[in-house]
C-alpha cells in the first residue's frame, strides 16, 4: 500500500520542516542589514514590504505543510527544492528595490508562492471542501502575484507603491480564503511552527549581540548593553512562550473549521507579522547599542526601539483580546508597552538605562500577566 501525502492526524514538527525554517534565519539576518545600512523612512519602509512577502511565503507554505505528510519522499523532495529557492531569494533582500535584481527577487518569491499553491491543492484532493477553499484562495491570490511580477519590472516609487499593495490584497485574499467551508487545520502543528519562527527572529538578537562583542575589547558599558541585550532577548521569549502562547493554543484547539481557519489567518498568519517585525527592529538596536555602548541611542534608533517593544509586545495583547481573554489581559499590556514606546522615543539617556528601562517596563507586564493569564486558565 502506498503511503499517503496528506498530513496524519498525530503529525508532528518534522526535521525537514527545521530545515526549510532554518533559511529564513538568513532572510531575518538579510532585513537586519539593511536597516543597518541607514535607518531612514525609506528603508523602514522597504523592509516592511520585504518581510511581509517572505512572511507571506513562509506562512502560506505553512498551512501547505500543516495538510502535508512530511515524511513522504514527493514531499520532502519538493520542501528541498523550495528551500534552495528561498535562499536565493534571502541572498537578493538588500538589493530588491534594484532594477537589476528586483525582478530575479519576485520571479522567486512568485515561485516559491506557486510551489505552496500547487502542493496544497495536491495533498488536499481528497478532501473535496478544503481544496476548493484552497481554490478560492489561489484564485484570489492572483493580484498580489501579479502586483510583485508587474512593480518589479517598473522599479522607482511604482515598484513601492505596487509590492506595498501586495500587503492589502494578500488580506483580502486571505479573508475571502478563510471565510470558506472544508478547512481541516492540525492545531498543534500549526502553533508548533509558528512558535519555531519567533525563536528564529529571537535568535537573531542573540547572534547581533554575540557578533558585536566577539572580538573587541570588552568595556564595562559593552558588558552591560550586551547582558541587558541578553535579558530583554529572553524576556520577550518568556512573555510569548510562557504567557502568552498557552493561552492562543488553547483557544485555537478548542474550535474547528471555518472558525479555525479565520482565528489561524487572524491571530498567527497576520498578526505574528507586527509581532517578529518589532523583533527585527529590536535585533537592529541590538546592533547599534553593542557597536555604541557609551553613547545614547540616536533619534532613529530609539524610534526603532519603541516600535519593535509596542510591536511585540501590544500584537501579542491584540492576539489575547482576538481569542477573548479578556481586557484585563490585553490593557495592561498595551497601556504599558505604549507608555514605554513614548519614554524611550523622547528621553534621550545612556543606553543602558533606556534597556534597563524597558527591561523593567517587560518584567512589570509579565507580573500582571502572571495573575490574570492563570486565572482565565482557570476559568476556560
């Protein structure tokens, strides 16, 4: 009998999967560069629309793979060949607004999308509703597609302009996708991946800080930007994998078909994408604070600080409030996160006192979280 491609039920995180993961630590690597390059409106800019289309093709090649049966040779073969497409298009992210490579960047970008597509068309064909859900949403998906292939080859603003309305219409396309009957979603797959990428962003903090104090002589302030570096790193896993992800698990496990599928494109496919930019920014200031430990963090830099804290940290309060666990989770979370977004942007001190301040602000949010997360446990 031959083995099937569709998912089992009890599939697990498979090596491959690791694999084809592991390349987006370059992709998040490459986004980290080019905000070091200058931290201008303009960069910010493109790196927003850069990620979201690797975050795109990684998150839709993760429903694919949530339907797929991992161990069978087809599909592994097919996970193999998409990760080599996907690190060459990793190796064009700093050079993808130019007019000699954008267009190799979105014909593999378009590839890597279509490859999804077509995969999970094939791994569904048994299941007769969830294949014309994934129809639908092919279907739909069209514009964005043709929005990258078309900017790419125009270049200047209107290559900005277009690849930025890739974002609008991939939602639409994911709306109208999610709000189709047939979806069959593994839940602890799923969230397993998901949980896979933000360690992925935050062990690129971890290596900036490594990178920076490799090699140079250490100072008291470096060795202290690099420990408080450290810390807020593993205060933001702590935030996510101890408070917040129990609670979303939870509630995603609980539900099933289209609900499902609407609380997967709304709590982990968009908004985990806010949440690992504010990662990216943060691992940018990382970079800055270790190169620049005696000085105050520039305008820019504290900009960046502010948004990569009111990213991570209030997105994840949106996820909560979107599952229902309550205002007394989700307020204290942004209120918090906001008042030290504004603190850090306009009080201009030592480095390392705007981390210890923000390290302080992450701790008190996570004293609040403590009680209110275990009591809504309690009562779900």
């Amino acid at each position: 009998m031959s083995q099937s491609i569709a998912s089992p039920e009890n599939q697990n995180v498979t090596f491959i999967e690791l694999l084809f993961d592991l390349v987006f630590v370059f992709a998040v690597t490459q986004l980290v560069i080019f905000l070091h390059e200058g931290i201008t409106l303009e960069t910010v800019i493109k790196v927003l629309i850069i990620f979201w289309l690797v975050w795109w093709s990684w998150s839709q090649f993760t429903w694919t793979l949530n339907a797929a049966n991992t161990r069978h040779s087809a599909i592994e073969l097919t996970i193999l060949f998409t990760t080599g497409v996907v690190f060459f298009m990793a190796i064009l992210i700093p050079n993808a607004f130019e007019p000699e490579f954008a267009p190799w960047f979105a014909l593999l970008y378009v590839i890597t999308r279509m490859i999804g597509l077509m995969l999970y068309n094939l791994v569904s064909s048994e299941n007769k509703m969830q294949l014309q859900a994934i129809k639908t949403f092919g279907f739909v998906s069209v514009g964005g597609l043709l929005a990258v292939v078309v900017g790419a080859f125009v270049g200047g603003t209107a290559q900005l302009i277009l690849w930025g309305s890739v974002f609008f219409l991939d939602q639409v396309a994911a709306s109208v996708g999610a709000n189709q009957e047939g979806w069959n979603i593994y839940p602890e797959h799923f969230s397993e991946r998901h949980g896979l990428f933000v360690i992925i962003a935050l062990g690129e903090t971890l290596i900036v800080a490594a990178g920076g104090v490799a090699g140079v002589q250490w100072t008291t302030e470096l060795l202290l930007v690099t420990i408080l570096s450290v810390a807020l790193t593993f205060s933001f896993w702590w935030s996510y994998f101890d408070k917040t992800k129990p609670v979303l698990d939870q509630a995603f496990e609980k539900i099933a078909g289209r609900e499902q599928a609407i609380m997967a494109k709304d709590v982990f496919s968009v908004l985990h994408y806010p949440m690992l930019l504010g990662v990216i920014f943060f691992a940018t200031v990382v970079e800055q604070a270790i190169a620049h430990p005696d000085r105050p963090l520039s305008f820019e830099g504290r900009l960046l600080f502010a948004l990569g804290l009111l990213l991570f940290m209030g997105t994840m309060g949106l996820a909560l409030w979107k599952v229902n666990a309550g205002s007394s989770i989700f307020l204290p979370r942004l209120g918090i996160s906001l008042v030290l977004a504004i603190i850090i942007l306009f009080v201009e001190t030592a480095v390392i006192f705007t981390m210890i301040l923000a390290f302080i602000g992450i701790l008190l949010v996570l004293v609040i979280e403590n009680r209110t997360i275990s009591v809504h446990s309690k009562g779900l």
